[in-house]
C-alpha cells in the first residue's frame, strides 16, 4: 500500500469517527449511521478494513443481549451489525473494553461527510434522498408556556 492509500485510509477512519460520533447524538441519526455502515463495508470489501470480533452491545435490544462486529479502520475500531456468517467464523470478545478510547481528530461533520460521500461514489441527490425522509408527528404539541388562558386546540381569536 502507496502513502498516498494510507494516507487517504486514515482520512476516511477519521471521518467514519467524526460521523460515528455525531450520530450517537443526532435526532435522526439513520443517514450518518448508513454512511458509516456503508464506507465500512466497502472498506471490509477492499481489504482496507479487518473484522476483529464480535462484542456484547452496551445498548441491548428489548431487554435481549446481542452483539456487535468489532473493525479496525486505520488506527480506529468500529461497530457495525454482524452477519450471520461473522457469527459462524469469528471470535466473540466478550464485553467492550471500557477503557479504550479512539484517537480524537480534527474534522468538521460537513468535511466528514464530503470525504465519505466521495468514497461511496455519493453524489448530492443521495444526501438530500436522507433529507425528506423526515419523519413527522401527527400529534400537534403546541408549547401553552405563558399562554394559560388560551387553548392549543382553538383558532387563534386575537386575545
């Protein structure tokens, strides 16, 4: 492998940080976590990327105990959901290491996600496809604060 493709691998690591992080904290975190997902598996794909185990998940599913697919991407580890076969032909580490941290960069989520986008061959309709997929409350929760004598559920009548 060139430099160049080691240097490019560990921007790519970075950037899957970068929207990994933001995406634990996002309100509609599906298309940062697709991102993500889908710059690993091409990655695993092209040998640029190594599955090192499975581990038990910190958040369990319905109160159900499942694991995770443990990768290293440059100098950073990664989850992602395993498949069947991953159960089949690789080690389970038990529970995560609490005490190890990736290494913190210094990039912006706009400049993550232009540096993923390009490797997946992403162009802008793809981005704005995850933006009108907005889900919307059919319930109306209009906020009463310092309005107590009008209703939520009455026309607006020019108190």
């Amino acid at each position: 492998m060139s430099d160049t493709d080691q240097t490019n691998i560990d921007n790519i690591a970075k950037a899957l940080f970068v929207v990994n992080r933001h995406a634990k904290t996002a309100p509609i975190p599906r298309q940062l976590y697709t991102m993500k997902k889908q710059a690993i598996l091409k990655l695993i794909k092209q040998e640029q990327a190594t599955k090192v185990g499975l581990h038990f998940s910190d958040h369990p599913k319905f109160s159900h105990q499942h694991s995770t697919l443990l990768v290293k991407v440059s100098n950073y580890y990664f989850h992602i959901p395993p498949s069947k076969e991953d159960f089949k032909a690789l080690e389970h580490l038990g529970n995560v290491d609490k005490d190890y941290r990736n290494p913190k960069p210094q990039m912006s989520l706009s400049q993550a996600k232009r540096i993923l986008s390009k490797f997946l061959g992403w162009n802008e309709s793809k981005q704005k496809e995850f933006d009108h997929k907005k889900p919307y409350s059919s319930y109306f929760t209009a906020s009463s604060l310092g309005q107590i004598s009008r209703s939520p559920y009455k026309r607006n009548r020019n108190y």
